[in-house]
C-alpha cells in the first residue's frame, strides 16, 4: 500500500503535513472525509526518469511562466480561494498551490508570484509583474480585495466571472464546430474527386467520346488548373490569409476588421450582445468591488475583444472624467440603447449592480438565442450546398457514360 505526502487543512484551519498509507485517491478522499480534514494536495513517491528536460533549467537560467489556460486560471482561482477562506496566511496557501500545481507552468506561476510576496510586495503587484498570465482585470480586483480586506470574495467573484466567460466561449465554438468541419470536409473531398479521382475516369472510361457534357468539361478544367498551378495557388493562398492576419495585428486593420464583423448580416447582432453581455458583467464585477467607476471602464474596454467597443469605451472614459454621467458617456452606434437606459435607470435609483447584471444575462440570452437561430437557418444551407457538390459530381461523372451508352444503343 502506497504511501501519500499529504498537506491538509484541519477543522480549526491549522494545515499540517502528514504520510497517509493508502491504495488509491479514492481512498485517501474517504479517509480525509472520516477524519473532518480537507486535502490540499497528496503526492505519491515514485522514480520518475523523464527525457522531456528543459534546456533552460539545466543551464540554470530563469524562464518566464507562459499564459495559463482558462480552465488552469480558474482552478488555481478557487483553490486560492477555498485556502484564503479557511484562515490560512497568504504564504502558506501560495507554498500548498505550488505542491499541488498540475502543470510545471502553473508551478512557475505559483513559484514566482510566493518568491516576490515572500520578498514583501502585495499579491497584487506580484501578479501584474505576469501580465502574460494575469489580466488587468484580474489584477485590479485582487488590488480592490486587498484594499477592503475581502480577497476571497474577491477570487469568488474573478471564479464566477471566469466560468460564465469560458461557458460563453465554449457555446460559441460548439456552434461554429459543425459548419466549419463540412466545409474542410467538402473541400478536401473536392479537391481529391477533381485532382485525382475525375482524371483518372476520363483517361480510361471517357477516352474514346468525342464531345464531352458541360459539367464534365468544367470539372476536367477545374482538375488541370489545379494540377499545373495547384502549389502557386497554394502559395498565393498562404500570402494572402498571411498579409491579412498582419493587417488585422495591427491597430488599423484590427479596428477595420471588428467594424466589419458588427456590420455583417445576423453575425453582426450576435457579436454586438456578447460584448455588450460581456462588457455589463466585467463593469458589474468591478464596480460592485471598490473599483472606482473610471478605472472600470479603463478595464473593461481593454477586455471586450472589440476595437470598436474599445475606442468608444475610451471616449465613455474621458467623458465620465468631465463630469457627463456614465449613461450617457456610453451611448454610441453599436452600444444597444436599451443598455444604457437600464444603466440610466441603475444610476438614478442607487441599483447599478442589479441593472447591469439584468443587461448581462439579458444579452447573454439573448446571443445564444441569435445563435440557435443562425444555426438552424444554417443546417439547411449546408444540406444544399452538400447536395450541390453531390449533384455536379455525379453529373460530372455519370452523364458521359449515359451518353456513351445510348450511342451504343
């Protein structure tokens, strides 16, 4: 029976460490729930020989953590809340994230963030040191929850935030998942029956026919173009989406390209309530914590994935600054009117949390009631355009030999 170095966190909220023998996790879960104890982190001994070294600690020179993944953010977010919750001193629960770090990159995070606070500097500050890893946002609420003295609220809040964001996220690419993966499907399936499949028939079974039908000839010229300037065309692709993914980085073309996507047919509407739902649950989170109003907006439009929506949140801004109320700072072309009046409404009467989570989850429903629209306006349209390509295909193919065996005939 394999024995476990576990941290735990006892009933008065001392954390002590401890080997426990057991056969497995499940195990040591039960044996933590008989005990009234709460499991921080549990490590099995074991010879580990891995060849995946990093070259860089070999060499003994530092390596900035890379940018966590939501769900690792999220993770490390409820831990160090459930730790703070307990009573347990910032460096502790720092040293029981490190152990129990899944990733060597959350280790790093971890490490770093315990090595600058141990150092003396605020939790805060440590973290908008890793601004690769830590967002704005997320460091001015840590900086509010220091300032009140609420820090596990505070993570409590960033959790819920984060949650809801990637759930957001998460029905957005199931959505976009079966239309893209059609469309790669039916262009490799095309590409194959035109540059290999159609040639070879035509130079066994349509040898001999003098005139070819129309959907025949088209294909076999489809195929030869894409036989003799097949890599250009590649080549000519690959410059092409590469100079618009350079133009698109850069501010121009980035401001450009989110202006587009507002403007498009049903995309557009779609886009314009989940930065709205977005932007109203960020304002929300933060003002609801101490940040002052300003600083909010600051942050929120750094964070609403819109260069449109930045550039007026930046004017709301300045605005709000020489006095004008926030209501009217933030109306524009694409902010909904009917979020600025219930924000109007939030200011007037002292419920502006309440005002701007109704237009969060308002907006929230109503995107993905736009998106189950545009999805099954959608089902249909791939039904025709994978009937299209059947048809032309089976024309292209059964046509000459209809024809041929009617002349036989």
């Amino acid at each position: 029976m394999p024995n476990y170095a576990c941290k735990l966190v006892d009933s008065s909220g001392a954390m002590t460490e401890r080997s426990i023998a057991a056969k497995s996790m499940g195990e040591l879960y039960q044996i933590m729930d008989r005990s009234g104890e709460r499991l921080i982190s549990a490590k099995k001994p074991a010879f580990n020989l891995s060849l995946d070294m990093d070259i860089n600690q070999l060499l003994g020179l530092k390596v900035k953590a890379k940018k966590l993944p939501p769900k690792d953010l999220s993770m490390f977010t409820r831990q160090l809340e459930m730790l703070l919750k307990t009573g347990i001193p910032m460096l502790d629960a720092l040293d029981a994230l490190e152990v129990a770090a899944v990733t060597d990159n959350l280790k790093k995070v971890v490490g770093t963030l315990k090595s600058r606070v141990t150092g003396g500097s605020q939790l805060s500050a440590a973290m908008e040191e890793q601004s690769r890893v830590f967002s704005n946002f997320y460091v001015k609420m840590v900086q509010a929850g220091e300032a009140s003295g609420t820090l596990p609220n505070i993570f409590a809040q960033i959790r819920e935030f984060t949650i809801r964001d990637m759930e957001s996220k998460a029905k957005v690419k199931k959505a976009l998942r079966y239309p893209m993966f059609v469309g790669i499907a039916l262009l490799v399936a095309g590409y194959v029956q035109i540059a290999f499949v159609l040639p070879k028939m035509a130079a066994t079974m349509f040898a001999n026919m003098k005139e070819l039908p129309l959907p025949t000839k088209i294909m076999l010229g489809v195929s030869d173009v894409l036989t003799q300037y097949g890599f250009i065309l590649f080549v000519i692709i690959f410059v092409v989406i590469s100079a618009l993914k350079y133009y698109t980085s850069t501010p121009a073309g980035g401001y450009n390209f989110d202006l587009l996507k507002l403007k498009l047919p049903m995309f557009g509407t779609m886009i314009k309530s989940s930065v709205t739902a977005r932007f109203s649950q960020m304002l929300n989170v933060l003002t609801s914590s101490g940040v002052q109003v300003v600083d909010a907006l600051a942050i929120a439009g750094e964070t609403v994935d819109n260069k449109v929506f930045e550039k007026d949140l930046k004017k709301a801004r300045k605005d709000v600054l020489a006095g004008v109320s926030m209501s009217v700072a933030l109306q524009s072309k694409y902010m909904p009117e009917m979020a600025t009046s219930l924000i109007s409404i939030g200011e007037r009467t002292g419920a502006l949390s309440e005002m701007l989570e109704g237009v969060a989850e308002y907006y929230r429903s109503d995107m993905e009631d736009k998106m189950e629209g545009l999805m099954a306006a959608m089902e249909p349209v791939l039904t025709l355009i994978i009937t299209a390509f059947v048809g032309v295909f089976v024309l292209a193919v059964f046509m000459p030999m209809i024809e041929n065996m009617t002349s036989m005939m």
